[in-house]
C-alpha cells in the first residue's frame, strides 16, 4: 500500500460522477436493506445491468454501495417491526425491537448507525492494510494453490449457509455442473448444450443470479405474502446517551473485528459475523440475563459485525478474485463483465478499480451515516408502501435487465426458469447462495484443476505436495467437517439431557 | 428432513443421474491431463452420491416419525394457485416478445400480475405497471441505449 494509490483512490471517488452513483448505491442499498424479502444478493444482481454504461470504477462504487448500504438499511425493520431486512439482521432484532417497545427504537437506530460506521470505516482501514500483501503473495499461487482456494470457498458456503449441509454441498454441486455448460475452451467439445446454439457460450451467471436470488424470492413473496405490521414506535432521541455509549463502545469494538476475520473467511459472510458477535457479547457481558430484553451492546455488537463482515468480504475478491458469498459472486462476475480479469493481478494491472472502491467507501460510510442519523424516520416510512406494489417494480426491472446483458430472450427464459426452480428451493430450504457461486467459480475451478493435473501429468498428487495448497485443503476438510462434529456433539448433549431427566 | 426431502431427493438425483449418463458420452481425458468429461463425469457422480443421501435421510425419517426443525410447511394451495397463474404469465410473456415487442409484453405481464395474480385495484395496477414500464423503458432504452424488440406500436 502506497500513500499515492490512496490518492489516486480518493481522486477518483471523489469526482462528481462517482460521488452520486456512490450515494445512489448507498441510498437503493439502504432501502433494499430495510425491505424485507430483497436481499443484497437480490438487489446487486438486479442492478447489475443499469451499470453496464459506467466505467469499472463507477460500477463497482455503486454495487458496493448496495452491499454495504443494505446492511445499514436491514437495521430498520429488524426494531421497528421486529422483521429483519436481509439476514444479517435477525440478531438485531432480539434486542432492537424490545427497545423500540420500551420507546428507544431512536436509540437503537442511532446506535445501530454509529456503530456501522465505527466497523465500516475501520474495516476499510484494514481491507487497505490486508488486501494488498495478500494479492502479492498469492501472484506466487499456481493452478493448484487456486484449486485449493475455490474448494474452500465452496466447502465453507454449502457448509455454514444454515439448514443441511447436504443440501449446500447438492447445490453447489448442481453449480459447478452447471458452469460446465457450453463448449469445452481446451478441446472444443459441446458440452450440455442440448442442441441450443445460446449454451454453446456457457450459462450466463447473471439470469441465473436474478431468477434464483431475485424472482424466485418474489414468487415466494407472491405465494405467501409479507405482511409488514403497522410501526408502533416513535422515533426519537436518535443520538446516544453517555450511559449508551460506555454500554455499547466495547461491543463496537469486539464487533468489529470479529465480523472482519469472519468475513475475510470464505464462505462465512454477514450473517455469521452477527452471531457470532452477538454471542460473544452476551459471553463477555456483565448482564448477560439482560440480553434479549432491550440492552443496546445486543444492537451495537451484531450491527458492527455485519458492516464489518461486508468490507472483509471485499478482501478476497479484491485479492484473489474468489468471492465467498453470494453477493460477493455477482459482484465477480459483475467485474468480468466489464472486461476485468479477477485475480491478484488485478491491484497492478487496475490498480484504480481497487483504489477507487476503497477511497470510495470511506465517503459511502460517511453518507451512510447522514442518511441514517438524520433520516431514518424517511426510510422508515418506506415501509408504510405496501409489499405488493414493489412486485411488479422488482419484476419488471429484473427482466429488463436481464434482457438488457446480451439483448437476449433466451436470458429472460432462464431467468424465469431458474425464478421457478428457485421458489420450490426456497419452501424446501435449499441454499441459493452455494449454486451460484459455483456456477461462477466453475470454470475458474475446472480450468484450475485440469492446469494442475497437466502439470502433474495426471496425478491428484499435485494438490497434497504443494504446502500452501494442501494447507488450503485441509481447511477445507474442516470446515466441511465442523457441523457434522457440532451436530454430533449437540445430539449427544441432548441425549444425555433426556437421559438425566 | 422429510417426506419433501425424499422427493427433493430423488429428483436431484435423477437430474444428476441424468448429467452423469451425458457425460459419459463425453471425452474422459488426454494421455496426461484429464478430458471435458473429466470434471462433469466426478461432480454428476459425487452429486448423485450426495443427492441420494438427502432421499435416504428423508426416507428413514418418514419411517421413523421424526419431526424434524426444518421440516417442511405444508403448501398452501392458494398460494400454489397464485405462483402457477404468475409463471404461467411469465410464459406466455416471454411468447408474446416477438409480435408484441419487449415493452408492450412486459407491461401487459405486470398488468395481468397486479389485477389478476395481486387483485390490485386498477389504479394503483396501472399506476405499478406503467410507471415500472416507464422507468426501465427511461433507464435502459434512453439511458443505456439498449435495443429492445420493437411491436406494431413501434416500443
């Protein structure tokens, strides 16, 4: 890291274009944020395509902005109606919501945003300081050591995704087979292309992105409709009180470096980092009988993680072109549709696309902030729109823009498709998340393995002899490992449990 | 897992099994280095494997009268109704593109959702549908210069 690629960063973010799609980005990722049924993923893959007119730099400003932006926006339902936004904020929920029932929704709102923009802003600080080293390093890696690092990412999302594991690991399977569409780039043969000249380029991620993330999410919304209860509480009393600030600072703090280590993990993400905060801070605090019943570390702590979690995403995408979730997916993808090669290259050859980004953030947050404090009521009335009316604008944009990537109907047709499959996904839980990330790193992984094996002349040897890639995989194996052992353990506890009853 | 699981199961299963018997059609490999069937060969097998223990699970659980957390609800047939009367709309948009044109299909499509799937009233249905129609139609057509198939009424 250089003080110059700094500057060229904050020349760049801070010209007039890329200040208002920044603030455009923050300001639909709050909103996307505070809706509940449109997640991040959802809302960066559907707006995508209104980027493809801007520069990389701009591109990626804005969809960053929806991401991190989205995890300020998930604070406001999760305390005034009790319903988290996207699922980095059901944590938030537990405390938020019974202190909005004791009138201090204005609190924990004000808290929830200080608190955001504590983690985000030091958590940029830390993407500046990790993101570099990591990338020169990994310009050593070959195939194998990349190999390696896409298993883990994959192996962490199926795993740690919530409900089975089995179902994780079938539908990142299922992605991986899918990204195998298309004719083979070493020896030209067609492969699943069932006779459909628009396969033989491969399967486009991003209809498959929008149908699963997007519209299967409005189908289920159309199945079982949101109802969004009346707001009861009153907003008021915004800033903290002192008592506020020395309850909450140690859990900004703890919050923030937890949701940064988890988010850097591949695989792990937002969610994850919330809870884990969350628990942490009950463990460490001196009420822990309190937690659940309205104290404000159990806002702040969850809200840092999730902020923090975001940015330490952007470590190895922006570093080793492996994204870890799957917002973070399309956001790759988003990169090589503009012509960019992911990868730790990337920072040399582009070095203004990372610079960019990362100055660009230290004014998002700062934006975030002022919407937030100040204008939090305004995103709270959002809410007041009905469900339904947002069907058709989401609907409508989602199929516009997937037409819109390759002026392509067939695009629409597996939008829909995969809007379909991904309703049945939803009522019968499985993960989204894991499929489109493999169906995004599947070429990547397949090209990594076949060079590997090329090199080994045919022996899977390569990936156990090499130190680096087999340290990777044997990580990989534990995390996969993790939740049979947990679920293990929790079934023998309980066991024992029914047994000394 | 459930009697859902046993079904989702074996429907994966079949869709892997399915990948499975094309890839074997497939080159394996090269003298030294693995083929284009290599690689969709190892996940349809491993998927298969996978796909077939969720059916197993939901099987055993079926039989054993387990009721698990993530048991499945119990689908709702009205909701059913809706999701089918939407896809089937989405369907027959997607047909109507080439002698109606994108936009025209589209805003009829959110028409026939907001009315008849939704049961809006008509103005607020007008209202979402012409004013999303609008607002892509500004983005992508005036904005991003994106061609769109055009219909008798020339948008």
């Amino acid at each position: 890291m250089s003080l110059d690629h700094l500057l060229l960063g904050f020349s760049l973010a801070t010209t007039p274009v890329n200040l208002l799609f920044a603030f455009l980005g923050v300001l639909l990722g709050t909103i996307i944020g505070a809706l509940p049924g449109i997640g991040p993923s959802a809302g960066v893959a559907v707006l995508l395509p209104v980027t493809f007119g801007m520069s990389p730099v701009t591109a990626m400003i804005m969809l960053a902005g929806i991401y991190y932006g989205a995890m300020y926006g998930g604070t406001i339902t999760s305390v005034l109606i009790n319903t988290p936004g996207e699922s980095a904020s059901v944590m938030t929920t537990l405390d938020g919501y019974q202190m909005a029932l004791k009138g201090r929704a204005g609190a924990a709102l004000g808290m929830a945003a200080i608190g955001s923009f504590i983690a985000g802003t030091i958590s940029v600080v830390l993407l500046m300081v990790a993101a570099p080293p990591l990338a020169e390093w990994a310009v050593s890696f070959g195939p194998p050591e990349y190999f390696a690092l896409m298993v883990l990412g994959l192996t962490t999302l199926a795993s740690l995704t919530g409900g089975s594991m089995l179902k994780g690991l079938a539908m990142a399977l299922a992605g991986l087979l899918l990204g195998t569409v298309g004719i083979d780039l070493m020896m030209g043969e067609p492969r699943y292309t069932l006779g459909m000249v628009e396969l033989y380029d491969r399967l486009d991620f991003l209809p498959v992105a929008v149908g699963l993330f997007a519209i299967g999410e409005i189908v289920y919304n159309i199945y079982h409709p949101i109802r969004i209860e009346p707001i009861k509480a009153k907003l008021s009393g915004l800033l903290p009180t002192r008592q506020d600030w020395r309850d909450s600072w140690g859990a900004i703090g703890r919050g923030t470096a937890i949701g940064f280590f988890v988010g850097v993990l591949p695989g792990a993400g937002a969610t994850i980092a919330s809870f884990l905060a969350y628990a942490t801070e009950r463990r460490v605090s001196g009420r822990p009988e309190q937690f659940g019943t309205g104290v404000i570390e159990g806002v702040a702590a969850p809200e840092s993680a999730n902020n923090a979690a975001s940015t330490g995403a952007l470590v190895p995408l922006m570093a080793l072109g492996i994204p870890g979730s799957g917002t973070t997916a399309v956001m790759l993808g988003a990169l090589t549709l503009y012509g960019l090669q992911p990868g730790p290259l990337l920072m040399s050859t582009h070095p203004e696309v990372f610079w960019g980004l990362v100055a660009s953030m230290y004014v998002g947050n700062v934006m975030l902030l002022i919407l937030n404090l100040p204008l939090a009521p305004v995103f709270a009335s959002i809410l007041r729109i009905p469900y339904s009316v947002l069907v058709p604008i989401i609907i409508g944009i989602a199929l516009f823009g997937v037409y819109s990537v390759e002026n392509s109907i067939f695009n629409v047709g597996v939008a829909l498709l995969f809007g379909g499959i991904g309703f049945f996904m939803r009522i019968y839980g499985y993960p989204a998340a894991p499929l489109v990330l493999a169906l995004v790193l599947g070429p990547m992984l397949e090209k990594a393995l076949r060079q590997s094996m090329q090199m080994s002349l045919g022996s899977l040897d390569i990936f156990f002899t090499r130190p680096v890639s087999a340290g990777i995989l044997a990580f990989a194996v534990l995390a996969a490992l993790y939740p049979v052992v947990l679920s293990f353990f929790a079934r023998r506890r309980e066991q024992a449990f029914a047994g000394s009853r | 897992m459930t009697r859902a699981d046993m079904i989702g199961g074996l429907l994966l299963s079949a869709f892997f099994g399915a990948a499975l018997w094309e890839a074997s059609s497939f080159q394996y490999g090269t003298e030294f280095a693995p083929g284009p069937g290599f690689a969709p060969v190892w996940l349809s097998a491993i998927g298969l494997c996978v796909s077939l223990m969720i059916a197993v699970h939901g099987m055993r659980a079926m039989r054993s009268g387990e009721d698990s957390e993530q048991a499945a609800p119990a689908l709702e047939v009205r909701g059913l109704v809706r999701v089918a009367l939407t896809l089937l709309g989405l369907v027959a948009m997607v047909l109507l593109v080439k002698p109606l044109g994108l936009v025209a299909s589209i805003l009829l499509f959110l028409l026939y959702l907001t009315l008849v799937v939704q049961r809006h009233g008509v103005a607020s249905a007008v209202g979402a549908s012409v004013g999303t129609v609008v607002f892509v139609y500004v983005v992508f057509v005036y904005f991003l210069d994106v061609p769109v198939p055009t219909g008798p009424l020339g948008f």
